[in-house]
C-alpha cells in the first residue's frame, strides 16, 4: 500500500475515534431527550434532513468523512443554511425592536420595516425581510430607507396607506440619553417614510360629513386637521362613537402619541362648518377661496398642479417662498386689482349628449362669460356672452337640465346691463 493511501486511511481512523467519543459524551450530557435517543450508530441510518440544529449535522459530517472520506453536498448545503440561521439567531439575540412601518393597499401588506437597537454595540439596525421568522438585521441608513419606501407603487388606484407601531422602550436597560435617541430616530423614520413616496400623502384625507354619520367606518385612518393657524396636522382617527372622536398624532409617536378628544358637535363646528368656499379657479392651478371672511390662496404641494391643495391665508401666503414672482404679480394685479376671474359659487353647469359646457359672471365686470369643452372649468378657455353664444347655448344645450336657470340668468343679466348703459 502506498504511503499517501496509509496516511489518508489513518486520519480516517482517528476522526472516526474523536467522532464516536464526541458523540458519546453529549448524548451522556445532553438535556435533550430527542439527542438521547441518538447514538453513534443511530447517526448512520439518520438523514440530513431529518436534523436541522447545526452540531448534530457536524457530527453526521464527520461521520461520512470517517465511512466514505467525503462529505455529500446536500449536507454541506444544509450545514451551511443551518450555521447561517444560527448567527441570525445570534445577532437577533442582541437586538430590541423598538417599532415597525407598515405598508397596505387596502388589504394587502405590500412592505414591512422593522426597527432595532442593539444594545451590545448602541448602534440602530432595520430589518426589511425575515428569514424563517428571524429578522435580518442590517445598519440603520436613511438613504437606504428613503430609496426602499420611494419605490413601492399600487397595483391599482393612486393610494398607498402608512402605518407604524411604537413599541415601549421603558424596559430596555439603556441610559436616558439612548431612549430619548430611540425615540428622535423612530420619529425621523416615519417622517422620512411619509415624504419619500407621494403615494402615502394620497392616502391622507380631510374630514367630511360621512364622517359625522358613519364614523366607525373611518377607525385607523390618517386626516388633514387644522389644529393651529394657517398649519395643518396629520392625525389618524383612534377612537370613534356617535358621541365623540379621538384623534392621536401620525407623524409624533413616539415616546407617547398626543390625543384629542373632540365632541361630535364641536368637531362638526370646527373642520365642517368652517371649511373653506371656492370663490375662482385662477391660472397657474392656483385657487381663490375665503374662510370665515378670510381670503384664501389654494396652491398644489406637487409639481405641474400635482398633490394634496394646500390653502393658506392671503397674506401668509403672499409672504411664503411658495408662490413665484410671476404667480405673485398675477394675484395682485390681476385677481385683486382688476378683479379678473370668474366666480365659482353661482356657476351654471350645462350638459348635451356631447358635450359639457358652463357658464359664469366675471367679478370684475358683472358679464357672464361662457366655457366649454374638455377644459370647461378654466377661465383660460372663457368668452363673453353675446348673441352668437347665446344662440349656440340654445341650440346646442336646450335639453340641458339647468337651461331654463341659465338663461332666465342671463336675461336677467341682460337687462340689468342695458338699464346700466341706459342711466349713464
């Protein structure tokens, strides 16, 4: 026999000596009675997928070295997933969630976060997925965050719906300044979340009277509150009868979200009966309004007129950095000086079985003025009445459930021109 082949059935020999004494004394030692009942023979007639702890599958390693001097590679894989589980299980072991994000389309969980603190190294940690139950932890980066939430879309609608969980941290044996961290981070984080994706703004809405009739139908979800002047608030309905409603903070969770308890009547009052009047659609997808004998100015929070309208008082708003100078020159001159738009409030909708089409007075100058089409509500695509809109109002929306009102309107309107030019 070769003196390679001696040396190599040696070594055999004594990996299988250490393996029988290894295993002969843990299964001596061993609390576990399913272990107990192995034994190093047992071992040989056993599968590798019949164990999944990590020290019994080396065994079963070193005991196919010792019978065939290789090691098949379905147990090298299911070594190797074994070790990777448990250093998952490891690393979870130091670290305490303290919150998670949560992402739905209606019913559907489209995405998880989970937040952590590892106690051992005072570092924070996510974890975006799990593996069999173990969440993998990974260092906490907001850019990464950012970019995770931002790219998630709705299979269907506009909507996406943001919540989260705050977990109590009063237990965990860390000094004062670490939980006021914990609690700084797990508020960015929502912060973060909320503008990365427009999506979740879609999802917040203002109050309205079904609110009043059905509010049970509304429990969990995210409002537009007016809670101060000229700010709004994001606060999610937590409690809801026919007598009172409770409020909680969306976007300050943590330690403790700030609640509000508002009376059926008084929550009518203040975010119902207050609300702001359209007075005019203006150029640039700005809006006129009044709110409790305040002018208002209605601008989109997106670009291009896109997202939520925000309104804010006229002066505030003139003062903000969120009106350009062209925007701010038309207001004044044109909408406040000249008067130039058309009034919302007493406008007269017309319909044929093609077209739409509406008619309304101009501030300014008291005439009515036409629009119609596609675009029918902008004051870009208006015209004055004059005999030749007349006649395509009476030939083209005669049907039209509100032509009587609309021309009894302009007669009326008609008349009270002529007598005008008739006095001077």
């Amino acid at each position: 026999m070769e003196k390679n082949s001696i040396k190599r059935w040696q070594k055999v020999l004594r990996s299988a000596r250490r393996l029988y004494h290894s295993v002969n004394n843990y299964r001596m030692s061993a609390k576990d009675p399913d272990f107990r009942d192995f034994s190093l023979l047992e071992y040989d007639k056993v599968t590798p997928e019949e164990v999944n702890d990590a020290k019994r599958l080396g065994f079963m390693k070193q005991l196919q070295l010792a019978k065939r001097g290789y090691v098949d590679k379905n147990l090298k894989l299911q070594l190797v997933a074994a070790k990777r589980k448990e250093r998952f299980i490891e690393q979870d072991h130091k670290i305490v969630p303290f919150g998670n994000l949560r992402v739905m389309e209606g019913e559907k969980l489209v995405a998880m976060m989970q937040l952590g603190f590892d106690t051992l190294n005072e570092t924070f940690c996510v974890a975006y997925r799990n593996h069999e139950n173990i969440p993998l932890w990974k260092p906490y980066d907001t850019v990464r965050l950012e970019r995770y939430f931002g790219a998630l879309h709705p299979e269907m609608g506009n909507k996406l719906k943001l919540s989260h969980i705050f977990f109590d941290i009063g237990a965990l044996k860390v000094g004062q300044d670490y939980k006021l961290a914990i609690c700084r981070v797990y508020n960015d984080a929502v912060r973060q979340t909320f503008h990365s994706n427009t999506y979740f703004q879609n999802s917040i809405s203002s109050p309205k009277e079904d609110l009043l009739v059905n509010p049970k139908n509304y429990f969990g979800q995210q409002f537009y509150l007016s809670l101060s002047q000229g700010k709004e608030t994001i606060m999610t309905l937590t409690e809801a009868t026919d007598l009172y409603f409770v409020f909680q903070s969306f976007m300050e969770t943590a330690p403790k979200q700030e609640s509000i308890y508002f009376e059926k009547q008084e929550f009518k009052k203040r975010f119902l009966d207050s609300g702001i009047i359209v007075l005019a659609h203006l150029k640039h997808g700005l809006r006129l309004g009044v709110q409790n004998g305040t002018l208002q100015i209605g601008k989109h929070d997106g670009a291009n007129g896109k997202g939520r309208l925000r309104w804010e008082n006229f002066e505030s708003r003139m003062q903000s950095g969120s009106l350009s100078a062209i925007e701010k020159y038309y207001i004044s001159k044109e909408v406040i000086s000249k008067k130039n738009f058309l009034v919302e409030t007493d406008a007269i909708s017309l319909k044929s079985d093609t077209n739409e089409a509406s008619l309304k007075k101009h501030y300014g100058t008291g005439k009515w003025h036409f629009l119609e089409g596609k675009h029918h509500r902008s004051a870009m695509n208006s015209r004055p009445v004059d005999d030749s809109v007349l006649e395509h109002i009476n030939r083209t929306y005669s049907r039209s459930t509100n032509f009587q009102t609309a021309l009894a309107k302009l007669q009326k309107n008609q008349t009270i021109q002529t007598a005008q030019v008739k006095q001077q």
